[in-house]
C-alpha cells in the first residue's frame, strides 16, 4: 500500500484541449521512454481499455477515441435535456439579450445540434437578469471504481443545467471540472487536476462540452493526465476520491462546487436547491 505523504500535485488545464493536449504528450513520452506501440502507451496511461461495462463507451481504435472527444454526445445531450425539462424555477429582473434554440430559424445554425436533431437555429431573445456577476461553478468528477459510469454523470449534468439556467437568467458562468484524491502516486501523495470546460465569455455548447463530465472521459484522458512527466509513478489504483479540505478550496477558485448527486433525484435536488440561492 502506498504510503501518505503531505505531498500533493495540482495539475491545472485552462481548457478542455489543453488536458486532451497533456493527455496525448503523456501516450507520447510513454511510447518513447519504454519503446511501446501508441496503443499499447494508451493501455499503460489508462487511456484505452475498452471496458463497456465501466467506462460506458468503447472506441474501434486509438483515433476513434481522439475523434470522439470532439464529437456531439447524443447519450450526455439526452440526459441533460430530461432533466432541464424537470427543473421550472423563476428568474430574476433585469432585462437582458441571450441565445436561444429553435428549429424554425435564426441568425446562425449549430452543426453540433443538427447532427444530434436538436433544436439547431440561434437567435438573440431578451430574457431576465440578475443585475450582475459571473459564477465560477466547479462540479466534481472523483469518482470511485466501484461506482457506475450511469450514475457517475449525474453531478455533471447537474452542474451543466444549473449553468444553462444561470446564463437563462443573465449570469456569466465559468464552468470546471475537478478530479481530487489521495494516494495518486506511488509514494502516497495526493492528486488534483483541475480543468476549464468554459470561459465565463464562452458559449455553453452542450453537445460536446458534455462530453468532460462523463465516465468515459474521466476513465480515459483524466486518468491519463497523471503519467506527466516529471511527476512520480501513479499508484495503480489512481487513487481513492477525498473530502474537498481548505487547500483544495483555495486551489480551485471557485464559487459553487458541484458534488453528491448519484442519482436522478438527487441530480434534481442538486439543481433546485442550487437555483433557489439565485433565481
């Protein structure tokens, strides 16, 4: 068993292409310090057995995997359309134009809803807004092997709904992602990768961006982010999920986090209770 150290290793990823970037730098050194095949370096980061049952998704090859981290997911999208649909909570004053979706027309087609057969024209509509801020919404992604990559998503979905009604309502919303453990590395130090989904600025594309908060994901290029060069050997098991403590907190600079939503219901719970502290 490794042993604990007050070692911790924070790695931070201002984008979703800067982690998928370091993931691919890590399959790369792989291969190059032990004179593997790219897909056998794949297999030693922890980033392509083909697993259904855990990871919920499986990939032809090692470039059917690259690709899809681009690519609408229908199976997020579906999800997160149910469960905005469940949540009906009043917005605030404050007038102000927002982006919405519809199948009659608009100013500018989204490829990635069209592909999915969602609503694909956007358009410029006013909607209420609270007289300021922008929220950094964090939502958690530790996740212990025993849990199903069905309830995995839950928090995810969660977190994106909360950001989708948040910017309804006039908000800027920053969105990440974190993964938090311990015993990451072979010589018992703690683990954190913390990651941008979207800028504050940004538009929140829900067909791809889902794809950051599943199992699959988290599986594959999240896991692969601790073979960085430089950083000691990962601990086999990657590590087990901790309690968030206040140098945590500090690391990830945010204004909402996330957690404890394994279920629909709880997703639910999550969201509205969220929604309530600003609608």
């Amino acid at each position: 068993m490794a042993r604990r150290t007050n070692t911790r290793h924070v790695q931070k990823f201002d984008s979703l292409d800067a982690l998928i970037q370091q993931s691919k730098t890590n399959v790369a050194h792989a291969a190059s310090e032990r004179g593997l095949d790219p897909v056998a370096a794949a297999e030693h980061c922890h980033l392509l057995t083909n697993d259904l049952s855990w990871r919920g998704r499986e990939w032809a090859n090692l470039d059917a995997f690259w690709a899809s981290l681009s690519e609408p997911w229908a199976d997020g999208l579906e999800i997160f359309e149910r469960l905005r649909s469940r949540v009906d909570l009043p917005t605030q004053t404050a007038r102000r134009r927002r982006r919405r979706w519809n199948e009659d027309g608009g100013d500018e087609v989204c490829p990635d809803r069209l592909n999915l057969g969602s609503p694909y024209w956007s358009g410029m509509k006013r909607v209420e807004r609270h007289a300021n801020p922008i929220i950094h919404l964090l939502t958690d992604v530790s996740t212990s092997a025993g849990v199903s990559h069905e309830n995995m998503l839950w928090r995810g979905v969660a977190a994106f709904v909360i950001a989708d009604r948040l910017e309804d309502a006039g908000f800027s919303v920053q969105l990440s992602g974190f993964n938090n453990v311990t015993n990451g590395y072979s010589d018992g130090a703690a683990a954190m990768q913390v990651f941008t989904i979207k800028e504050a600025h940004q538009p929140l594309n829900v067909g791809t961006l889902l794809n950051s908060i599943s199992a699959w994901f988290y599986r594959t290029v999240v896991f692969s982010s601790f073979f960085k060069e430089g950083l000691p050997q990962p601990d086999y098991g990657l590590g087990t999920p901790r309690p968030l403590k206040d140098e945590d907190i500090a690391d990830l600079d945010g204004d909402l986090v996330i957690d404890g939503a394994f279920s629909e219901d709880d997703a639910i719970r999550v969201i509205e209770e969220t929604l309530e502290r600003f609608l």
